[in-house]
C-alpha cells in the first residue's frame, strides 16, 4: 500500500503508542496487508518485552464463548488483560452469536485506556453495526476504539490478486 505513511507506521513500530494506551486499526479491503501490518507491529511489541496476544476475531470470540460455557471466563479475561497489547484480526468476516457479540464487547470495552488494541477489518467503521449487531452497542464501542486511535484506510487492490495474475501472466509468456 504505498500509500501509507511509512514514517507513520516506523514511528508505530517503536511501540509508544502502547506504552500510552492507544489503539490502531487497520481498515480496508481483502489482500491490501491489514494482517501483514497487525502482525509486524505485535512483533515490535514482543521485541521490546511488550506482552501481545493474536487471536482472529472468530477464534477470540469462540474462545470467549467456551471460556464462559467451561465458568473460566473470568480466568481468561484475567489472561488477555495482562497483554499490554491484544490483536484482533479479520472483525467482520464472520458473524458471531448476541452473546459472542456482548462477550467481544465487554473485552473490548473494559480495555478502554488501560491497554492497547489492535484491529483488522474489513469493514468500514460504518459498517461495524453488522457485526455488533444494532447501533448502540457499535457507536459505544467505536466511541472507546477511536477515541485515542491510529486508523489506516487500507483500500486497493489485493496484493495475492495481483500476484497471481502476474504469475498468471508471467506462464503465458514462458
């Protein structure tokens, strides 16, 4: 996505933004390096002794779900709120439970200024109603994840789609 600000995302790297409890979010569509970037930044983070947790939005939620089904879920709770950062991939490619949505909901919340979140979507901000199923609950939580946020619009072209018709196109030739 060469229209990122590198400097931006060198400055991100550095992982002041953790230290001071901000977010980031990467938004934009499929292919365009949202995971690449998520993935890159928590690394930074582990290399400067930063505790980080990865999880795609499905796996967080059902790992919520079991953990309240198990009478764990305040354990992992406990777990995930000892991570200065929490990384989650891929919100709004998979619609979750009302209680899966309350139970994101919470976590995300209750990370509110205390520690740092990351997310990927592929959703605009707009658009996050469908995922937090009505506009109350999305407007809540968009009010906490932005408010002392770093947003990236990511929109273009997927980077695997372009390779594959290079690579498509790179056979033809031979």
């Amino acid at each position: 996505m060469p229209s990122l600000s590198k400097p931006k995302l060198l400055e991100l790297a550095l992982c002041e933004w953790i230290d001071q409890k901000f977010n980031c979010c990467f938004i934009g569509s499929t292919g365009t390096g949202k995971t690449h970037l998520a993935t890159a930044l928590g690394l930074a983070a582990c290399r400067r002794g930063l505790r980080v947790r990865f999880f795609t939005a499905a796996a967080l939620v059902s790992q919520l779900e079991e953990a309240q089904k198990q009478y764990t879920l305040d354990k992992f709770l406990g777990q995930l709120d000892r991570a200065e950062l929490l990384i989650c991939d891929e919100l709004g490619y998979v619609s979750f439970s009302r209680n899966g949505v309350e139970l994101l909901f919470r976590l995300l919340t209750d990370r509110y200024e205390r520690s740092s979140v990351l997310i990927t979507s592929n959703l605009a901000f707009a658009d996050w109603a469908q995922v937090f199923q009505g506009e109350r609950m999305t407007a809540a939580l968009l009010d906490r994840i932005t408010h002392r946020c770093h947003i990236f619009e990511m929109n273009g072209e997927s980077y695997r789609f372009r390779e594959s018709m290079r690579a498509k196109k790179g056979r033809r030739t031979g």
